[in-house]
C-alpha cells in the first residue's frame, strides 16, 4: 500500500472517530439521564432528616425524636405506646424505608382505612416475629395469606433493612432488601389514610427509620 493510501484511510479513520465518539457520548449522557428521571420520578421524601415536618401524632415527646438524620421511636417510662402519622392521606402508593432495631420489638407501617398493618418485629398476640406480614386486627389478626415465607433468608438482624410496601387497590405486597417477601389481598382495606409508624404500648422497645419516601400510583 502507497504512502497516500495510508493517509487517506488514516483521515477516515479520524473522521469517523470525530463523528462517532461524540455522538457515543451523547447518547450515553441521555440514556443516564433518563434512567434516572425514571428512577426518581413522582417519589416525594416523607422524610427532611431534620425534623418531623409532614408527620404528627397525638403526643409527639418523648416518643419521637431526630437524631442524627434517623426518625427513633421509644416507649416513655410507663411503656405506653405511640402512632407517628404523615399529615397527608395515601389510597395507592408505594412506600420505601429503612429500619432498624435490636432486641425485642412491636412495630410497623400502618396504612389505609380501616387500618392495616405491615408488622415489623415480635407480635404482642402470637409471641413469635411476624416482620412482613400484615396484622388485620380483630379476630382475624395475621392471615396465613399476608404471612411473609422465608424471612431469615434476607432479613439483616440488627442492621439497616430495606422495606418496599405497595398498596394497588386491594392487593398489598412487600419487597425486604429486593426481594418479594409477601402479598395480601382483602378488599376491605379501601380509603385512603395516613401512613403511619408504630411504638407499640407494654413493651420496652426502640425502633429507628430513615429514607423514607412515597410514590403515588395513579
């Protein structure tokens, strides 16, 4: 091959680098981007790491406080219990939090009207963990339906865990660190209502939450 061939394909070989790299790079820019509008998009922080803006209860002191960007619940003295609820009503979300805890506790996310519960930590009525599944209340308490199956295969004792809650019409399902863990369906927890997060009376607990957020489902 001649000198001048060789520097024909070598401006080629530049051009195409100068037309493909920045177009490369472009879309590669985009398809970030719009994997992380996806990601983010319509959750709002139920949580400022501050204060508990956007949240009360009937008693907030000594139950609830902010330490250091977690939201920590705890009995007072006389082991009464306490229910810290957003100002705002939720139908059809999904919910995403991190808990934790060590020892013993009775605690949980309550959402809808009439209310239901996703329990976290040892139920006061049955004596044995039942984290992920739901409490209905009444006679019924803990369906073999919305009973959580293989728990001690992901849950983190003692460490932060990952709980992603989602209420679509009647059906209810719960992801813990990524991993489907249960599913509820009862029709009778329809109306919208508060989340809601539980110290639980009679027992001397501590409970802790942290990036909490909400995504309405339309």
């Amino acid at each position: 091959m001649n000198t001048r061939n060789q520097d024909r394909k070598s401006s080629f070989a530049a051009l195409l680098d100068s037309l493909i790299l920045p177009l490369a790079v472009t879309l590669l820019m985009h398809t970030t981007a719009f994997a992380a509008d996806n990601l983010t998009a319509g959750w709002k922080t139920l949580f400022n790491g501050k204060d508990l803006t956007g949240w009360h209860a009937p008693q907030v002191s000594p139950f609830w406080k902010v330490v250091d960007g977690v939201i920590v619940g705890e009995n007072d003295p006389q082991m009464k219990g306490s229910l810290l609820e957003t100002d705002e009503n939720y139908a059809d979300f999904i919910v995403e939090v991190e808990a934790r805890w060590e020892g013993e506790i009775d605690s949980g996310i309550m959402l809808r009207k009439p209310q239901l519960q996703l329990q976290m930590g040892v139920s006061r009525s049955l004596k044995r963990d039942m984290t992920c599944s739901f409490y209905t209340g009444g006679t019924e308490r803990y369906p073999e339906a919305g009973q959580a199956k293989d728990l001690e295969k992901t849950f983190k004792s003692g460490d932060w865990n990952h709980y992603r809650l989602q209420a679509k019409g009647s059906i209810f399902t719960v992801w813990l660190n990524g991993k489907q863990v249960s599913e509820y369906t009862n029709a009778k927890f329809s109306n919208p209502a508060p989340i809601g997060l539980q110290v639980h009376p009679g027992l001397k607990m501590k409970v802790e939450f942290r990036n909490l957020r909400v995504k309405t489902l339309h």
